[in-house]
C-alpha cells in the first residue's frame, strides 16, 4: 500500500512488550498506562486509517478511521492478513510487495506515485495513498501504514486536468493575470490569437497588448481591480507583429478562497471574421447589387438627414434626380445584358466625376439621384451639365453597333425653406421631365 507525500520520518518504539486487547495491540505494564493511553489517543486522533502489520502481515492493530473506511468492525480486522484490505485481483502481488518490504524495512512517504486501491468490506474499491514505516520492539519489527482515501483528490485532480484540456483547446484566448498586471497564465487560443509564445507571455504587462495610446487601457484596469465583471468588450487589441486584432473581452476578477482579489482572467475572442461578415451584410442592405451605388433606401435616409441639417444649420445642399434617356428600348432592342451594362457605364461616369462627400444612388430600373452637400443651385447646375455631357460621350459596345447614351437630369436647392424630403422629390421630380421634354423638342 502506497502513495503522497507526508511529513518527517517517524518511528515509534515500544518501550514494553505489546498484549492483545479487546482495542488492538497496546502497550504492556501497567506502569505505563498513561503512555499507553495517550499512544491510543494519538491514533484514534488520527485522520488518516492506522494499521500496524506483524512479520507475517497480519494486523495487530488498527484505529477508528480504518473501521469507518473500509467498514469493519476492528474485532474483524485484527489478526487476519492486511491482503483482507486489497482488491482480490491485488492481493497476490500485494502479499510480494509485503516480502520485500519487510526484507528491507523503510519510511516510504505518501505520494510515492503507485497506483493503490482499498476494497471495502461490501467489496467496493476506491483509490488510496499509504505511507509506511517501521515499528520496532522487543517482538520484532512491525510496519506502521497510514492509509489515506484520495477518491476526492482523484476527482479534483481529474476536473483539474480536465479544465487544463479545456482551456488549452479553446479557440479563445484565455488569460490570467496578477493584481500586478503582469500575465500569469497564457493558452494556446492566445498563441495564435497574439503569436506570443506562453514563454515570451509570462511575466510581461497585460498592456503589451494593448495599441500605443489607448487612453481607454487605465479605466479599464481599474474597473477589473474594483471587482467588476466586464462582458463582451468589443475592442483592438495588438499581435505580437503589430497588427491589429479585433477582439471581445469578457474580463473577470479572480479571488482566493478567502474572497480576496488575487488578478484577473481574460477571454479573448477574435470578432474579425463577423466585424468583415456585418460589414458585408451592411453593404449589401445599403447597396445597390448591380451597379455597387447607393440603393434606394439608403439614399433616401441620406437626404433625411440634409434636410434635417437644412432646417436647423441652414446647410445648403443640392438633389439631382437623373432618368437614362431610351432605355426601355435598349433593353427591348438589345436585351438585358446590355441595358445592365449600360447602366454599370453611368454608375462609374457619375462616380468619377463626382467628389468622394457625394452621395451617389440607383433609385431602381434606369433612374439614379446625386446628393450634393455643401452646394447650392448654381453649382449644382453646373455639375448637372457636367454630367449629362460625360453621359452623352459613353458608349456601349454591342457586336458590331455601339449604343449611345443620354440622360435628363433635374434638380433642386435643399435649404432652410425646404419643406420636408417629399417635396424635395417632387420639385426634382418635374424639373427632371422638364429637361427631357426640352430635349425631344430640340432633337
């Protein structure tokens, strides 16, 4: 029987020879009855079982403990083989152990690393730690054997390493650091999410991960000292080549057993890959599929708001509703292909010459709309102008015909008068029809 480690290289003698009691194995003379006594104290006291082995390995004495652990009453245990504590499946090679040991009498502490398992008297098994040492007297040497169950301390140590699997396979970053700030744990989830090996980790400041200038890093730490939980924390955090890592944090205190605060643990998820797919999910509801300008939708939000900013900053601003001259018979002539490229065409002439704080939008079919900011009417009339000549000069290529292209434009002033968004449309609306009527009269 063998196992964890324990304290001090102890040997008992026994000053008179041992007698048999209706308790165990005592001391004999009636001289020294309080010796006796306080040796039967001291091993009831005990909180590991006790048992006490003779040269043929039949116990001579056992304690309280040993009757609770392995469930017999002591009358049953002494005199019989200590191999009645072993699994049957144990005990031929327990009973060699025994030979050998007794050959060669020693202190073997618990935690001697051997696999050793009790078997109760229901005959049910459970992991333990024994501790032996010599016991010699007049009679001969006996081994003394301190018998510890460790079924809790296999499951705790089962969890333990069950966590440490846990951890080190997450995808997350998992870390831990001091109420000193400096990293004290490190996974392999933060490996690859830092590119900082656990080595290079350990020891460093939690803000070497941290970009340079983050005003944000001194609050933060002092939130997690305070004791308070910080849960998806959307921020930028840095790789070991310094480029940026988006990451969600969900930060906590860690506390002793005692409650009180010893550091803090962080896990790290990185929210690059989503940010991109909310991003593209973004663009695509704001966007227009065919030619990548505003949609509908979007554009209207954005002339909300100038109008907005008309009425309470007096921001001018100017709209231009644009329709492509004859494209019903593009389409009808030539077929859809076409007329998409026709419309893709517009799309890169109108982006091209506009400015970058322009807000350029397909309205739907052959229509799109130019939000100006910051310009009035005239120079609005001017990029109007601008436009439908760039437009007129756009060919495209159909076989061995080219496809030429027109468009009316209207537009109007969005200023403090403006009435509401509504209106703006309307008044863009007939000034648009009105220069396409113009235009069929001239041609």
């Amino acid at each position: 029987m063998g196992g964890r480690p324990c304290t001090g290289n102890v040997e008992l003698r026994f000053a008179q020879p041992m007698m048999r009691t209706g308790h165990g194995t005592v001391l004999d003379g009636q001289d020294d009855a309080g010796v006796k006594d306080s040796f039967r104290d001291l091993l009831e006291a005990a909180p590991d079982a006790i048992v006490i082995v003779g040269a043929e390995g039949k116990m001579v004495m056992v304690n309280g403990r040993t009757e609770e652990l392995f469930g017999y009453p002591r009358e049953e245990l002494v005199g019989r083989r200590v191999e009645t504590l072993v699994p049957d499946r144990l005990r031929e090679i327990h009973s060699s152990h025994r030979v050998e040991y007794n050959a060669d009498p020693h202190v073997r502490s618990m935690g001697a690393g051997l696999e050793l398992y009790g078997q109760r008297k229901d005959g049910s098994e459970f992991p333990i730690d024994v501790s032996l040492s010599p016991l010699d007297n007049q009679d001969g040497t006996f081994v003394v054997s301190a018998i510890r169950d460790i079924t809790e301390w296999r499951r705790a140590e089962h969890d333990s390493s069950l966590f440490r699997a846990v951890v080190e396979s997450s995808q997350d970053a998992i870390i831990s650091y001091d109420l000193g700030d400096m990293i004290t744990t490190w996974n392999a989830g933060a490996e690859r999410l830092y590119g900082y090996s656990a080595d290079e980790a350990k020891g460093k400041p939690i803000g070497m991960l941290v970009p340079p200038g983050d005003g944000d890093m001194p609050d933060f730490l002092r939130r997690v000292r305070s004791g308070e939980q910080i849960d998806n924390c959307e921020t930028i955090w840095v790789h070991k080549e310094g480029t940026q890592v988006q990451v969600s944090l969900t930060v906590s205190p860690v506390r002793d057993r005692e409650g009180q605060m010893i550091g803090a643990s962080v896990i790290a998820r990185d929210i690059s890959a989503r940010l991109r797919y909310q991003e593209q999910l973004r663009y695509l509801a704001e966007h227009d599929a065919l030619t990548g300008l505003l949609n509908r939708r979007r554009f209207e939000r954005e002339v909300s708001e100038q109008v907005g900013r008309a009425h309470r900053y007096g921001e001018l601003s100017t709209l231009l509703v644009i329709d492509v001259d004859g494209f019903k018979q593009i389409n009808d002539t030539y077929g859809h292909r076409v007329g998409d490229r026709a419309l893709k065409t517009i799309a890169v002439t109108l982006k091209r010459r506009l400015r970058d704080t322009d807000k350029v939008a397909r309205m739907g079919g052959d229509e799109f709309a130019v939000l100006l900011p910051y310009a009035g009417v005239e120079q609005g009339a001017d990029i109007a102008a601008d436009l439908q000549e760039l437009i007129s000069e756009c060919v495209v290529e159909v076989e061995d015909s080219e496809v030429h292209l027109s468009m009316s434009v209207g537009f109007v002033q969005i200023d403090s008068d403006t009435k509401n968004e509504e209106s703006v449309y309307i008044e863009a609306d007939k000034a648009m029809y009105e220069n396409k009527r113009r235009a069929k009269e001239r041609g």
